[in-house]
C-alpha cells in the first residue's frame, strides 16, 4: 500500500512540473510569434526596390 501511494505522489508531482512548464512555454508563445514577424518584416523590407 506505501508503494502505491508513493507512486501516486510521485506521478502527480510529475504532472504538475509537466503542467508548470508547458503553461511556461505557452505563455511566452504569442511574444515569440510576434519578434518572428518582426523579423520577417525586417528581412522584407531590406529586399531591394523592383523584385
């Protein structure tokens, strides 16, 4: 029974970093799609006139 509850602590505990770091990672998403398009934007606007 103490390998049971164990193992019910440790897979929460798991879930819960997993949680912590993808909430992390989606959170700062929509700042690195924006400096994406920023950079796009960037290399767009360098291109010479006429092409």
């Amino acid at each position: 029974m103490d390998a049971l509850t164990l193992s019910i602590l440790t897979v929460s505990g798991v879930v819960t970093i997993l949680l912590f770091t993808v909430r992390g990672i989606l959170d700062q998403l929509p700042d690195l799609l924006a400096a994406w398009h920023r950079v796009k934007r960037a290399f767009r606007d360098q291109e010479p006139n006429g092409e």
